[in-house]
C-alpha cells in the first residue's frame, strides 16, 4: 500500500515536472529580451560603450535564466539552468575581445594590403612617406621560423620519447624540471641569454640565425611536453604485444609508438610554431632589423613581421601606423593558416572508427 502511494507520488512530481518544463526556445527568448533591456538600460543611463551594455543584457540574461527555470521547473533546474547561463556568459565574454581584435586589425589593416605591399620591402622609403612594403619582413620571419623548427622538433621529439620510453631515475627528473622551467621562461631572458653568449661572448654579428636560437629555445619545451602527452597515450598493449613477438624496444617505438602518435605530434609541432612566429622580444635584440631584403639568415641584419610591427609602429606618423596594421593582419593570417593546418593533420592522422 505505501509502495503505490509512493509510485503515484513520483508519477505526479514526475507529469508535473514534465508539464511545466520549458520548451528549447526559451533561453533565446531570454536572451533576446535581456539584450533588448540591456540595451534600453545602456542608452537611458548615458552609457557609451556597447561593451557595457553587453555586460548588462549578460547578467539579465543570468537572472532572467534562474527566475524563469525556478517558477516552471524549481530550484534544482533553476540552479542547473544558471550553471549552464554562466557558461555562455563566460564564453562570450572570452570571444568579445578576440572579435574586437580581429575586427579591429582587419579594419585597419586592409587599407594598404595589396599586392605592392606584400611584394615590396621598405628599401628606399621614408618612414613618413607611404608606399613600402613587408616582402623583406615575410622572407625573415619564415627563415628565423624555420631554422628554429629544425633545430627544435628533432631535440624536442627525442627528449620526449626518452622521457617516457627509457625515462627513470634522477636523469629523467633533472630533464623534467628544466623542461618545467623553460616552458615558464620569459621571451626577453631567451634573447638576453643568445645575445650574451653568441654575440658578446662568442663574437657572432647581429643574424636571423641569432633570432632563430633564441625562438628555439621558447619551442623546445612546447615540443617536450606535446609529444610527451601524445606518447603517453599510446596504449601499453601495443608496446606489450610488440615485446611479445620478440621486437626490440627501439623497433618497437620507430615502427609502432610513434606512427600511432604522429598526428599528436605534428600538430603539437605546427602549434609550437604558431606560438613563436610572434614573438617580438627576441627579435628586437638579435635580428636588429633591416629595410632591405637580406635571404642570408646567418649574415647581416634582417627583419621579420613582429620587428617590422614594432619599427613601423615606433614611426608614429599615419602611413607607418597604417604599413604596423597590415603586417599585424598578415601575421595573425600566417598563424591562422598554421592552426588550420594543425587541425587538418589532427583529423587525417586521428584514429578511424567502424561504424559497425
């Protein structure tokens, strides 16, 4: 008797639930209205910043959320519709700057990117006049990006299988730590650290080569720490089952854990490089910049899309500030085109399932 009183009771919580549970379109509708009262409230307060109202129809939108959900559904779904309110919030709030930023330099920086632009360095133009180019700045970044990356992946790489395949004892600690310590290392103590032993203490002139060592340096520990995780996820079996057919370790690691890793290390790879391909500090104290086009990166001064973006900017006059946000657009393209590529490899080389 008291096991039907209690069926019927769940029965009736349960039909009530499901009578007053919202349809999908309700958190559009919510959010439609917040933003229309966010707007109302931005404008009748004097508010200038759009952002401001933004941030106004966000927490309506929250508020309304958990008022809503909590007259129809109550307070458990109140409370998991606001979790779920604070999760939107937080990743519009997150693309907001990425969209201002983007919106921004492509504005900005289509007025003089053209063909000429692209095919041209700074030889024999003014910083005041306009015209110029960002050829020679292209040709620099791309060779100080490359001899970084063939220096570092093969480093990178075996360090990171002897990490995980032979790895043991205070070695492999002492390699740990350090890998730990560079990954956290400013840009700016890399350069300082190329500059005083190449340059001061070694001899070696001003170079791209220069620059390259020091964005080494930054990669390394990028590439240690991907390919680490990516050969961590190697399953055991496979190695076991390689032992078992009496295949050597090394055999087994060239033939069997890195091919089943390859498409986690080669995006880890084109990650690290989109990371570097920015970076300004150590460029600014080894590569000492050039406005013509210099294709020898171990001889002579030579610039790269971050120097370029820096020299043009420090100009101060509205040409050079206009030639700053072209090279801007180029470089957030060449790291796009990087991204994409990574997320290209990672889908060809991810592990097929059957649909069966």
């Amino acid at each position: 008797m008291s096991h039907t009183a209690s069926d019927l009771g769940a029965r009736h919580r349960g039909s009530a639930i499901a009578r007053n549970r919202l349809p999908k379109w309700t958190p559009l509708a919510i959010a439609a209205g917040a933003v229309v009262v966010g707007i109302g409230i931005g404008a009748g307060a004097g508010l200038d910043s759009h952002v401001q109202w933004g941030l106004i129809a966000l927490i309506l939108f929250v508020a309304g959320n958990y008022v809503v959900t909590r007259v129809a559904d109550g307070p458990r779904q109140a409370k998991d519709r606001v979790a779920t309110s604070l999760v939107y919030a937080c990743f519009i709030l997150a693309i907001i700057p990425l969209y201002s930023l983007i919106e921004t330099t492509i504005a900005k920086g289509v007025k003089v990117l053209d063909g000429n632009f692209l095919g041209h360095s700074m030889s024999g133009v003014l910083g005041t006049q306009p015209g110029g180019g960002v050829y020679h700045a292209i040709i620099g970044t791309l060779e100080q990006v490359g001899i970084a990356t063939v220096i570092a992946v093969p480093i990178g790489v075996f360090t990171a299988i002897y990490l995980v395949e032979y790895g043991k004892g205070a070695l492999a600690k002492a390699i740990t730590f350090f890998v730990d310590v560079m990954t956290g290392i400013p840009s700016i103590v890399a350069g300082l650290f190329i500059l005083s032993f190449w340059i001061l203490i070694l001899g070696f002139g001003f170079s791209g080569f220069a620059g390259a060592l020091a964005l080494t340096i930054l990669m390394m520990p990028i590439i240690v720490r991907s390919t680490e995780e990516m050969l961590k996820l190697v399953p055991n079996e496979l190695r076991e089952a390689s032992y078992a057919l009496g295949v050597p370790k090394w055999r087994t690691i060239v033939s069997i854990v890195v091919p089943t890793s390859i498409g986690g290390i080669i995006t880890g790879v084109v990650l690290a490089i989109a990371r570097i391909a920015g970076e300004t500090a150590p460029v600014l104290l080894l590569v000492f910049g050039s406005q013509v086009i210099n294709n020898d990166p171990f001889e002579g001064p030579q610039s790269s899309l971050p120097f370029y973006i820096y020299e043009q900017y420090n100009l101060g006059n509205p040409a050079a500030y206009d030639r700053a946000w072209a090279a801007a657009l180029v470089l957030i393209i060449l790291v796009m085109i990087l991204n994409l590529i990574a997320r290209g490899i990672a889908r060809w080389k991810a592990p097929k399932t059957s649909g069966r």
